[in-house]
C-alpha cells in the first residue's frame, strides 16, 4: 500500500488509477458497513440492483489484495531497476527506503491512538478482554497485528486497518535476504510462483476462523508474489505488442470487475479461486499499464489524485468515517438519504490524506532519505505512483 516515492519518476497514470480505485472501494466498504450506511438501506436501491450496492459496499478487503499485488511489483520493479539484479540488492538502502515511507505516518498514528484511547474517546477506546493499549503498540510495531486481531478479535476501527502492514512489510523484511541467498531467478521466480498459486488453499485452510483467514500472513504474501513474478517477467525487456496489451487491459479489467462486482455469482462456481481470479487480473492490468501507459478520462483523474494519496488516506480515513456517522447520527438523518453521505465522506478523506503527505509523511521521507541515503551517479526509477 505504500510504495517508495520517486521525486523525478514520471507518473503512470494506470497505476495510479488502479490504487485509486482499491482506496475508494476499501472507503465504501467502511461505510456501508450494516451498522453504518449501507447502500442497499438507501434510497438508491430502488433504482439499482441490490446486489451491485452490496458489491460496492463489500469489496474492501478484496482491495487490499490488489494493493499487495501493486505493493509487490513496484517494489520489485524499482529493485530491479535500482540494482540491475536481485542479487545485487543492498538491504541497508532497502530497508532504509521502506523505513522512510512507512515509519512516520505509522508513529504519527500510534501516537493519536494512543493518546484517543488514553483520553476514554468512543470509537477508538480498545476494549476487548485480552486486548490493552500496549499489546496493539507491540503487535502494530512488530508486525503482528494481524495475528493479534486473531488471537484476541477486532481492534476499533483505526487500529484495524494496520493488518496488511504488518503482512506487508513483514514480507518486504524477508525479501532481500531471500534474494540475496537464492540470487539465480531461476531458483527465486518457482518459489515465487508456488506462492502465489497458494492463495485459494492457504485461505481455505483457515477457515475456522473468520478474522484469522482473512489477515494470515500467506494469503496476503502471496497476492504480494504475484506482483513480483510481474516485476520479473517485464524486466525481460522484450515489448509487449500492442495486441497483447490490449489483451492483458481487457482480460484484466473484465477479470477484475467479476472478482469484485461479479463476486455473487462466482464464488459458488470458482470459491476461493475468486481471489486468484482477482490477483491474476491485477497483475495483467498492471503490465499493460507499464508496458502502454493509458489516457485516463478526465472524469476519472480524481480517482489517480486517491492513488497518489492511498497510504495517507488509508491510514487516516477512519477518523473521517466515524466523525461523520457521529454527525449522521446528531442530526437524525433518513437511511434513505445516506448515499447523500458518501460525498463529503470522500472529500474529507482526500483532504486529511492530502494534508497528512504535504505536512507530515513527504518532509520526514525527505528528511530520512537525505540523511539516510547517498544519491546515485546516474538513477533510474521505476515508473511508479508516489504512494
């Protein structure tokens, strides 16, 4: 979800587009919670199918899993790029990267919980038997939230959302040492592979828990795989032809709209082989992408602007969604109008995102890459969004 940031790196409209759209549909899926504002409970239902309302509401956590796959191909694409090899990667300047992008908006937050869990505040108070303000601390920063959610059930909702940086990250923790004692792609790219293929069994396995197969580490790690079997194969360097672009755009988008707004029909036939549906598709998006960047239409340019922002606005959009339903809630609003919400809730959430990177989270990457990080002679960067 957050990848690193290139200050001289051409955008790639594409991916942006495609990281906008995963963040609006993990916003959605936050507010058209049951107890929330659902879509269907609107007025829009009696103009559109209950069941698309219900697909726009519930696609969340299939959006995570496309922003593993982006996650991994754009991390692997600039390793690639920055070091030629693999085997030539250099973990301190890795790791220091990662630690620049992730780490302060990362405190930042821990620092307001902490501080709104200290002061009583509802809606960020952690509750749960088992549960404490230290044991979430260590699990977010060690990179085991995830787990301890399983363990002990859900956090409030701000806390929730560190799940996929503890896979995440977790994963990106292992990596270089992987490459650096496999080094041979031909060794490093099977292993990858069968990963990536144990998406639908590693999920399926966990099925006696419901909040533990949704957050384990292998299904997460291995949408992360798919995307950098992507990065590998296009480092090739042999050119897309414009058919096979076209291809994999069609192939991919009509992929990913069935896995996610299709899902009621294809779960019963495929199961968890929906999942693999949806990260093979994304991977097929992001290649034509980076092979023949795409004209997005102005009336979708905002959706690269959320692209841009989705670290920031997935860390901060909680704040927003309970402020508002506090709102909602104070002025005795009419179910039906509560799609009316929707608007403001997003642009809320574009502005806080917006202010979190321009004050906070772009100064101190700056800030720890000057320190931390010797520039090239002569960079190369990966075509990537700065997320």
């Amino acid at each position: 979800m957050a990848e690193p940031r290139h200050a001289a790196a051409p955008r790639n409209p594409g991916i942006d587009l495609l990281r906008g759209l995963a963040i609006a549909f993990v916003l959605l899926n936050h507010l058209g919670l049951p107890m929330r504002l659902p879509l269907k409970a609107s007025a829009l239902a009696d103009v559109l199918p209950v069941r698309l309302l219900q697909a726009l509401n519930y696609n969340g956590y299939e959006a995570v899993f496309v922003f593993f796959v982006i996650s991994g191909f754009l991390i692997a694409g600039n390793a690639l790029e920055r070091w030629g090899s693999l085997a030539r990667i250099e973990p301190g300047a890795f790791y220091a990267r990662r630690f620049a992008r992730i780490v302060p908006c990362l405190v930042a937050l821990l620092a307001v919980l902490g501080a709104l869990h200290g002061l009583g505040v509802a809606d960020y108070t952690i509750h749960r038997p088992g549960q404490s303000l230290g044991g979430a601390l260590i699990a977010a920063l060690g990179l085991h939230l995830n787990w301890y959610e399983g363990r002990t059930g859900y956090l409030p909702g701000s806390w929730d959302v560190l799940w996929s940086l503890s896979i995440e990250e977790a994963f990106y923790l292992g990596f270089p040492m992987a490459c650096l004692l496999i080094r041979r792609i031909r060794f490093l790219a099977p292993l990858l592979l069968a990963l990536a293929l144990s998406l639908p069994w590693t999920r399926g396995a966990l099925d006696g828990n419901e909040i533990w197969q949704e957050k384990a580490y292998l299904p997460g790690m291995a949408a992360i795989a798919t995307g950098v079997l992507g990065a590998l194969w296009f480092a090739r360097g042999k050119r897309a032809s414009p058919r096979a672009v076209r291809l994999l755009r069609w192939g991919g988008a009509l992929g990913l709209l069935g896995a996610t707004l299709g899902g009621h029909w294809l779960w019963p036939l495929l199961h968890e082989g929906v999942m693999l549906l949806l990260t093979g598709s994304t991977l097929a998006l992001l290649l034509a992408f980076r092979s023949e960047p795409p004209r997005v239409p102005r009336g979708l340019r905002w959706l690269c602007s959320w692209g841009r922002l989705s670290y920031e606005i997935y860390l901060s959009h909680m704040f927003v969604v309970f402020a508002l339903m506090r709102l909602y809630r104070w002025t005795g609003a009419d179910a039906r109008t509560g799609f009316l919400w929707y608007l403001p809730a997003f642009a809320a959430c574009w502005v806080l995102g917006m202010l979190v990177a321009r004050c906070w989270s772009m100064p101190c990457e700056r800030w720890l890459r000057g320190r931390w990080l010797r520039p090239a002679k002569n960079p190369v960067e990966a075509v990537s969004p700065a997320g």
